[in-house]
C-alpha cells in the first residue's frame, strides 16, 4: 500500500511518525502493515509517500454485525495497550480545550456545560501505554464471509501516524465516541464496559474515566462536517451532520448522568 500526501500541511511529520510506529510493531503480533520504505520530503518521489505491506480486510461501518464486532475492537485494543517497546513513543498530544468546544445547535445546555467544566481541569494521573491515537472502526480491517456478518474476524490496524504515549482511556474514549456517532450513544457507553471484559484497565475512579470519556467526546463537536461526509461517502449516507451532533449531544448528555 502507498500512502502519499499531495498538499498536506505536515507531511513529514505525519509520514515520519507513521513509518517509525510501522518499525516499533515489527514482530509484536499486531496486525499492522510492514514498513517498505518512506521518503518523508519527497526526495525521491514525486510527493511526500510511504510504502508499507499490504493487508488484507476492508473497514466495516455498518449496524449489522456490531455486537459480534465491538468485542473484537476491545480485545484487539487491549493488546495494542500491553505492547511495551524498546523505543516510547511521543507524550499524547490533546489539542481540545474548554474554549474551543463547538455546542451544537438544541443541545442540553447544561449538560454540555458541566462536561466543559470537567477539561477545565488539569488531567488526571495516569499509567502510560502504547497508544494507537485514532483506534475506531475505520482504522480497522475485518474479514466479514457473505451472509455471516457475526463471524467477522479482524485482519489488521491502520493508521498509525498519531501512536503515542498515554493513558489507556483516551485510546478508549476515542473509540467510543466514534461508535457512538456511528451507530448509537448506547455503543459508547458500551466499548469501555467490552474494553474491561477483554481484560483491559482503565481509571479507577469514574470521575478520572470521565475526564478522558467527555474530552474526546466534545474534541469530536470540532470535527462533524469533517467525519460525516467520509462515513456517506462509505455507505452510511444518513448520517447527516445534524444527525451526527444530535448524536454527541446524546452521547456527551449520557456520559454526564452516568459519570458526572
């Protein structure tokens, strides 16, 4: 597979870290691409690109199916989480802060105050892991046969330019959050409660795990019309942009009366 950015602001960057995870996951068991070659500033290719292994699957967006699926994510999560490399990756990165929150339109005020009033706090303590930093269903490959959409198994994990070092629960969030764009608030609420079954720890107190749950979940309020159209585009043409904030606001509502 070749991977080439055309006009891409941090190409290189992105290309670097990309190719530098692809080598940390030779050999650990992972399903990932192998590393071919990588010309991060294009001297040798026409643009910035990266070579890498193919792997076999395609990405899975669909209802049917989910509750075979959701397991599979969670212990394939857990063990991305147990790999300790020579070599760490960079801290996490979290850009999202209380003053760049975009509410949308007829959401629970005050439910959507009260989760911005838990990132103003500073983060909570927590044991580092490897984290893949965009684990969700479209960074992951299945085998689904035709007609047997609950014997789905996973073939390989994708995208690997964001890796980093961090808490267990943001990797966690963050695939919550999209399960619950996706297909429902309830999938969200789900993943953690998967992630645990599979053998995975998370926060020991609810007040830590919310901090992590709600800072992904209104990261994503930045990012609807940038998702959304990605999703139509692969089939799931009803997820609209309002359909898909009026699923946040769910979600970010739910998460409020569990945790909050």
């Amino acid at each position: 597979m070749l991977r080439t950015f055309v006009d891409v602001e941090h190409a290189e960057d992105w290309l670097s870290r990309e190719a530098d995870a692809l080598l940390l996951l030779t050999g650990t068991g992972v399903p990932a691409p192998t590393l071919v070659a990588v010309d991060p500033t294009a001297a040798h290719c026409e643009y910035p690109s990266l070579l890498m292994t193919h792997v076999a699957g395609r990405t899975v967006l669909d209802d049917e199916g989910l509750e075979a699926r959701v397991p599979l994510l969670a212990r394939q999560l857990v063990a991305i989480h147990a790999l300790r490399p020579a070599q760490r990756p960079r801290e996490y990165v979290a850009l999202t802060t209380a003053d760049t929150v975009v509410t949308p339109k007829s959401a629970d005020a005050a439910a959507w105050t009260a989760a911005i009033d838990v990132i103003r706090k500073p983060a909570p303590p927590y044991a580092g892991r490897f984290l893949h930093r965009d684990f969700q269903p479209g960074s992951v490959l299945f085998d689904v046969p035709p007609g047997q959409p609950a014997d789905a198994r996973i073939t390989g994990v994708v995208d690997w330019a964001a890796t980093s070092w961090g808490p267990a629960d943001l990797d966690v969030a963050h695939c919550s959050t999209v399960l619950a764009l996706l297909h429902g608030p309830a999938w969200g609420l789900r993943f953690p409660e998967a992630y645990e079954e599979a053998g995975g720890v998370l926060a020991a107190t609810a007040n830590e795990r919310l901090y992590w749950l709600v800072r992904d979940g209104l990261a994503s309020s930045e990012e609807v019309q940038q998702v959304t159209q990605p999703w139509r585009e692969a089939g799931r043409p009803e997820l609209t942009a309002r359909t898909v904030e009026e699923r946040l606001d769910a979600y970010v509502t739910a998460l409020m009366d569990a945790l909050g």
